[in-house]
C-alpha cells in the first residue's frame, strides 16, 4: 500500500500541474472579455485612419483598460516577454497618438494586434 502511495501522489501531482500550465489556452480563449482587445484595435484602427485623434486617445484608454483586465488572465499562459511587448506597444500607441503621427500609430496597431494574435496561440 505504502508503495502504491509513493507512485500515486507524485503522478497525481504533476497531472494537476500540467492540467493548469496547459490550461491556460482554454482560459484565456473563455474570457468573458476577449473579443474586446481586438475590437478596440479595429476602432483606434479607424480613429487613427480619420484623423480623429481625440477620439483615438479616449478609444486607446479603453484598450488599455481591457488590457489591464485582460493581464491576470493572460499571464498563466503567456511568456512575460508577450506581456511587455503589448505593455510597450501600448506606451508607444500613446506617443504616436498624442504626436498623431498616422503612420507610425498604424504600425504600432498592426504590431499589437500580431502580439495579441500571438499570445491566443
């Protein structure tokens, strides 16, 4: 019995511990939330495209916002690498938007969106 204990446990265990690394995928793609990150890309996307720069700093701090949401949910999946490219490509979304630079606010929007891409993958 003792010894059937002592195989028992410590398979059980790293069971559980694949169980919740590898689950992640399937939290992140269940949240409540996840099609709001895209979908505030596509509208900052399209302020930026009309020059509406007002309007794409307010849509750019509710990105952020779904963003901050989206990090506890995120991090058991994601490589911290991921996480601080995004944070990073928020930061400079910011400074294009407020030098509303149209081209380089673009290539900041694509490069988020293929980080968010990346990181459900």
């Amino acid at each position: 019995m003792r010894k059937w204990i002592s195989y028992v446990v410590p398979i059980v265990t790293l069971v559980i511990f694949i169980l919740i690394m590898q689950g992640g995928y399937y939290y992140i793609t269940s949240m409540s939330d996840k099609n709001t990150i895209p979908q505030y890309i596509s509208i900052v996307e399209n302020d930026v495209k009309a020059d509406r720069w007002d309007n794409a700093k307010e849509d750019l701090n509710n990105l952020d916002l779904a963003w901050k949401k989206a990090i506890p949910k995120v991090q058991f999946h994601a490589e911290m690498d991921a996480i601080d490219g995004i944070k990073e490509n928020l930061a400079r979304l910011s400074g294009s938007i407020d030098a509303k630079d149209l081209g380089l606010s673009l290539a900041e929007l694509r490069e988020l969106a293929e980080h968010w891409e990346n990181l459900k993958n």
